[in-house]
C-alpha cells in the first residue's frame, strides 16, 4: 500500500505557509532538485547515488495562491537521507510530519503540540534526532 510523509506548518491549529526560499535550500542541502512551479506544485526530484541516498519516489511542493502549504514525499524509503532530511525540516523550519494515513505526527518542541489539529495533536511525538524518528515510524 502506498503512503505519504506530509510536512506542514501550523499556528493556533490553523494552517499557515511554510517559507519556500528555507524549504528549497533545505532540499538543495539533502541534494534534491526543485522544478519550476506549475500551477498549484513544483516536483521535487531526489538524489539517487547507491542504494542509501534516495530518500522517496517522488516529492512535491504544494502551493495555495502565493502561499506554500506543503511538502510531500510519496513512498518514502525509510533509510539514513530520509531521515535526515526529515529531521532538519522538522527542527531548521518547525514543520509537522506526518503519514498520510494521520497514524502519528513529528514536531521538534513540545509546545509546538497545541498549534496543531486536534487529530494530529493526539498523535503527536516530539523528536530531536535521526533516532527519535526512526523510533517513532
């Protein structure tokens, strides 16, 4: 069965963007590409070097208007560039991650809980390191 790791942002459990220049240097940073947006996305593509480095089949980057309001990796393979990608844009832009299916999110604080949807917040676990996450998927 195929899934997603989602990553958004959140304030008073409202929805709010994610600032796209951090984002796509954090992307660069793990060695994806950015395409051009196209419409309401722009297509991440990952790095593959050996079988270690891909970290999902695909990605994307979700737009409302001017605003971006997510990142997706569809079928993420759970190895080492995963989890660190995952970690910095959790902990370097506050984001929430979570599956697609909303069996449990990720955030960096503890505070950061209660700006969350009521369904994300009960699922919620703070992480601060690679094995934090590994632990928690």
């Amino acid at each position: 069965m195929s899934h997603s790791q989602i990553f958004m942002s959140f304030r008073g459990c409202d929805l709010t963007p994610i600032p796209l220049l951090p984002l796509v240097a954090i992307l660069e940073d793990h060695g994806c590409k950015v395409a051009p947006r196209r419409g309401d996305f722009s297509f991440v593509e990952f790095p593959l070097i050996g079988d270690d480095y891909r970290i999902g089949c695909e990605g994307s980057i979700g737009f409302e208007d001017a605003a971006t309001v997510e990142f997706g990796i569809n079928r993420p393979y759970y190895q080492n560039k995963f989890y660190s990608l995952a970690l910095d844009l959790v902990t370097r832009l506050d984001l929430c991650m979570f599956t697609s299916g909303g069996e449990v999110a990720f955030v960096s604080r503890e505070e950061l809980i209660a700006d969350l949807p009521q369904a994300l917040a009960d699922v919620a676990v703070v992480v601060q390191s690679v094995k934090d996450l590994v632990d928690g998927i």
